[in-house]
C-alpha cells in the first residue's frame, strides 16, 4: 500500500475544507483514521475489518495478505517515546517535518528561532534518517497516540491513549520501516507559459506575495494556505466578492473565512490600480 504521512494530511485538510455539515466532516474523518488503521494493521485484517462494522472475529482468517504472510513487527518503544516526547516538548504546536529536524538535531532557522536545539530531545534520535521518523510518526498516528490538529495546519497532538507509553507502563511494536527507495527521476514536461493563459499576471505576483507573507507569518509551507491551481483561477476570473470567491477551486467555508477578506482586498487594489 503506497502511501505516506502527507497524504493523511491533505486528506484531512480536505475533509475540513469541505462543505458539508460538522457532524458529516466527523463521520469522514472517523472512516479516514480507520482506513488507515486497517492499512498500518499487523494482525488479522478481517479481524479489524469486521471489527469496524461491530461484529467480533477471533482473527487467523488464513484469507488476508497478514495472514498468508505474517507481517514482521519491531519493538519500537524507544523510538515511540522519543516521538512523543519530542511532540510534547515542543509544545504541540509543530507538524512533522519540525519534529524530525528536531530529533534529528539539524539547526534549522526555525528549530533555532523557537530554541528547540536546547530542549533535551534535540538530536537523540539522529542514528536514524528522516524516513524512520516519518514512519514513526505515521505509524503512530494510524494507533491512535497522536492526533493531527488541522485547525494549526497539520500539528500534531498527544492523545490521552500515548501516557501509559511515555510512563514505561507498555511497550510498542511497530511495522520494520524499509529502506526508502531512490527515483528515477523522469525528463520535466514543459508546462504551458502563464503568457498563454487568459489571466491577471499583475494580479498573479500580488496573491503569490499575500501567501508568501501569510505562510511566513504562520510558518507552514505556502501550498498550505493556497495551491497555485487556486490563485491562477482568482487571476483568470477576478472575482470580486465574497459570493464570487465561493465558485473558486480550493476555497471551502473555511478559507474563505479566514482569508476571504484579504484576498478581496488584494483583488479590489490591484482592480483600483488597473482602472484608476
């Protein structure tokens, strides 16, 4: 099952993206951590399936791909602890990408601006890569220990379930994490100049400079506040209002909430400018 811990993320930042009512963004999200379960699982996948649906099986189909072919576990306890540890001691405030430079003692500016290279848990785990960690973590979440915090762009959180691990009071046994695969990496194709596209190139550079300045003021990645597939769409159809903002792709109720009124004040100046 190829998949990794950023595809958890912009799903779930989809699902809170979305239009629907709150009680059917929670169903949603319930049905993504239990996919996700069933994917990281290393018993009985007709246990856990049935299991969702609230019926019981004593596990050892003997028909599921973990069973015909045991899945390999690991005691990862110390690794588990140190994950936790470092998510706590960084105040969970902090997505994964922070954590693993954290552990993995790298004196990045952020780590540096938020003193985080004089915690205890910087640098302890830097014998393993970045790609342990981002197992760790993604196997972590898929048990339920930590919880990603979409309202603080994809943080990660303690849950009430990880204090019994950080005690000492049990241990975790974790899928082998296997060594990452290089790419090949394909000739870029040659995408079409924005020249040849129906929009605003004025208007273009000025929402590219508002994200860069929001994503900066947030500290998360840019393409987390807005993809360049929605500022292009803002370009070309120059909407106007807040109505207008809806129609856009990639702005739910929850960005046009918290940024509709920026980026409407970006439209109206560089439309004041154009037709002053």
């Amino acid at each position: 099952m190829a998949y990794g811990l950023q595809d958890v993320i912009i799903q779930k930042e989809m699902l809170l993206e979305g239009n629907q009512n709150p009680a059917r963004k929670l169903l949603e999200k319930q049905k993504l951590e239990a996919l996700l379960g069933l994917c990281e699982t290393t018993a009985c996948r007709r246990q856990v399936l049935l299991s969702y649906f609230k019926e019981e099986h004593s596990g050892g189909c003997q028909n599921c791909d973990t069973c015909l072919s045991p899945v390999a576990t690991f005691n990862a306890t110390e690794s588990a602890r140190q994950a936790l540890s470092c998510v706590y001691r960084t105040g969970q405030q902090f997505g994964v990408s922070h954590l693993v430079d954290v552990l993995s003692g790298k004196d990045t500016d952020k780590v540096i601006r938020f003193d985080h290279h004089r915690l205890s848990v910087f640098g302890i785990g830097k014998t393993h890569g970045a790609h342990h960690w981002q197992s760790i973590f993604r196997q972590l979440i898929s048990k339920g220990l930590l919880n990603i915090d979409m309202q603080r762009f994809g943080a990660l959180r303690l849950s009430s379930s990880c204090a019994p691990v950080l005690k000492g009071q049990c241990e975790v046994f974790l899928r082998p994490i296997s060594p990452r695969k290089k790419k090949l990496r394909k000739p870029a194709e040659k995408s079409a100049p924005l020249a040849s596209i129906s929009l605003n190139q004025t208007l273009f550079d000025a929402l590219k400079q508002m994200r860069l300045d929001l994503a900066q003021k947030m500290q998360v990645p840019p393409y987390v506040i807005f993809h360049d597939r929605t500022l292009l769409e803002i370009a070309q159809k120059n909407p106007l209002s807040i109505e207008a903002l809806k129609s856009i792709h990639g702005i739910g109720e929850h960005k046009l909430e918290k940024y509709g009124s920026t980026l409407l004040g970006v439209i109206g100046a560089q439309h004041a400018s154009h037709h002053g």
